[in-house]
C-alpha cells in the first residue's frame, strides 16, 4: 500500500515532469515493491533515452511503500500504472 492510499499515489503521480517528452495519451509504468517496501525495476517501457531516464528518477524518489504480505511476511509484489495524460 502506498502510504495513504491510491489517492495518494495518484497525486504523485499527476505531479511528475515530463518535461519535452513527446508522450502518447496513456503511459504504461512498472515497478516492483520489494520486501522492505522499496520501488524496485522501476521502468516505463514506451519510452527511451532521456525521457525515460527523467521518469524512472522521479519514481525512485517515490515514499517508501508498506510491502505486500503473504501469511504475515512481507513479499514483494509487481505494480502496473496506466497513468493518462492531460492532452496539449
């Protein structure tokens, strides 16, 4: 869980830069939330070079996480995000 809640990650989420990315109106991000509740293979696999570096910086600075749990032992657990973007 992130640390209050989707709302919470979706405001996040909504405040990264993109800077002069050229970007789709959706945009696929993956990570994974390890044992400790750390973001992990963070990636945005549409994009490339400096755009994706941009993207993946901002992710790692992210809060930490409370992990996953299974039977009480934190785990880690794979996330996929569609974030949609504001059009112009």
């Amino acid at each position: 869980m992130f640390k209050n809640g989707y709302d919470e990650l979706s405001f996040y989420l909504r405040k990264l830069d993109y800077g002069s990315c050229d970007l789709q109106k959706t945009l696929l991000l993956t990570w994974t939330i390890d044992s400790s509740g750390e973001m992990i293979d963070i990636d945005a696999p549409a994009l490339e070079g400096e755009c994706k570096s941009r993207i993946i910086a901002q992710l790692a600075k992210f809060p930490r996480w409370s992990p996953a749990r299974l039977n009480g032992i934190p785990v880690c657990f794979a996330m996929k995000v569609k974030q949609f973007l504001k059009s112009g």
